[in-house]
C-alpha cells in the first residue's frame, strides 16, 4: 500500500468526490449490482440515472451510503453506516439489504407516520406480526437477499484496503450477533450475557417458560428458533433491552464460535 493512500473513513472523506465515490462502491455486493443492472464504476442504473447518495462530509469520520434499485425507490436496496471507531479502527454501524420487490412491513413507522427507531421508540404491533408471519426478523422491513456473505467478504476487501487486519460491528439485535457467530466473528464484549441467554431459553430456564402464547412474540417453540428467541426478545421478554454487545473480525480468520448450539433459523 502507498505511503499515502487512505487509512481510514476520514481520509477517505477528504479524497475528491470521484476518488471517494470509487473506494465506497467497493462495499456494494457484486450480486446486487448484477441483479439490478446497475453499473459498478458509475452506480447508474440501465436507464443513466444515478442511484447512490454518499454522505460523508470532509469533516467527518463516518459514512452512509444509500443505493436504491430505481429512481424514486421508497427502500434502498443497500443501506451502509461505517465510521472510524475512537482508536483508529473500522466500525460497521449498520448494514440493511432488502429485496425491493418483497412486500413491505411498516415495523419502521406507525400507522400516523411517527417513526418507531427499529421499535426501540414504539411498536406498530400489527405490521411486526404480519413481518413475524412472513419470515422476517425484528427491524427488517423487507425480507433480504440473502448476500450477507458477500456483503462481508466486501467490507474485508474494504478493511484490507485501508490497511487494517481486523473491524468491529455493533448487532443490534439477538439475531445479528448469533448470525455474525457463524460468520466468523469474535465478541469484544458480550459473549457471556449470549451464553447465558442460551441457558435462559434452555430447558428450565426462565426464559422459556415465558414462552407462553401471551402475544404472537411469545409462542412455545421460539427457543428452538433463533429468529424466535430474537422476535421474544424484542417483545422485552428479558426485561432489559438488547444491547453494548460489540463484536470483531480478524480479516481471514474465523473464531469458531457458536452461543447457540443447534439453532436454526
């Protein structure tokens, strides 16, 4: 790597836009762009129109980025928030990839309009049983496209790029974290409040007895399912939201490790 390429979000922020534009385009699967006929050097779709929006200001040291599948799409077909983490590290904040041409599921706001904050902030109940019902996991709005994978594999492309051997990402729900496991990730922070949630949703744990049928987020059977557990979880089955789990990466390496023996999804 050249003595001045980019090490970090910041850096990369301060480039010229096309430069800039060019590193971030790295961190869309190949697959969606294939899929959608979208160019990879431009990011246009077949019709000429620009479908990214990066937003990232010389200033700061973290990213968004937003590509839609069409012009005027309501969903992106990829959402990204990377950032610089306090010591110089890699952070993935949040990924969102959605199947534009699945149904939807208004879990992100209430009926009056009012965003919901993934349903940390409020609940629209009946939109996350339909989403429940369907499949899907707490905070999806749309069902994936099953490219996490890839997804990866390009943010580590991405890390090596910048220098780095390793980056961190926040799950922000039960099963992201168990998900990233088999992905490969270690956790910085967590590991054992994970352990103990499998103990809870065991045999005679306190968990499991509350799967009770008292809402559809509380069936009997959900412990076996880690898409259960987490739908039970969001319900505030623990008492206590979900969160400060923080896991990691080493670039090419996988740690093995698996706080749910046995889950499915």
């Amino acid at each position: 790597m050249a003595a001045d390429a980019p090490h970090s979000i910041a850096a990369l922020n301060r480039l010229p836009p096309a430069e800039k534009e060019r590193y971030y385009a790295t961190l869309i699967p190949p697959a969606l762009l294939e899929r959608f006929q979208i160019d990879p050097q431009t990011l246009t779709g077949p019709g000429g129109h620009k479908l990214a929006t990066i937003s990232g200001s010389e200033a700061a040291s973290s990213v968004e980025m937003d590509l839609r599948h069409a012009p005027g799409a309501p969903d992106p077909l990829f959402y990204g928030h990377f950032a610089d983490t306090m010591n110089g590290q890699l952070i993935i904040l949040l990924v969102v990839i959605n199947d534009p041409e699945g149904p939807r599921f208004d879990v992100d706001r209430m009926p009056g309009g009012t965003k919901t904050q993934f349903g940390t902030f409020k609940r629209n109940l009946a939109a996350e049983e339909a989403a429940l019902r369907a499949g899907l996991a707490p905070g999806q709005v749309r069902r994936g496209l099953r490219v996490m994978q890839e997804a990866l594999a390009a943010f580590e492309s991405f890390v090596a790029q910048l220098g780095h051997s390793l980056f961190f990402v926040e799950p922000l729900a039960y099963h992201n974290a168990v998900a990233l496991e088999r992905y490969g990730f270690a956790y910085q922070q967590g590991k054992r409040w994970m352990e103990s949630i499998n103990i809870r949703f065991s045999l005679g744990g306190d968990l499991r007895a509350k799967l009770d049928g008292s809402t559809p987020f509380r069936q009997p059977g959900f412990e076996n399912s880690i898409r259960g557990r987490s739908w039970a979880i969001h319900d505030g089955i623990m008492g206590e939201p979900y969160t400060e789990v923080h896991m990691y990466k080493h670039l090419g390496k996988h740690a093995g490790l698996n706080t749910f023996p046995g889950g499915q999804w």
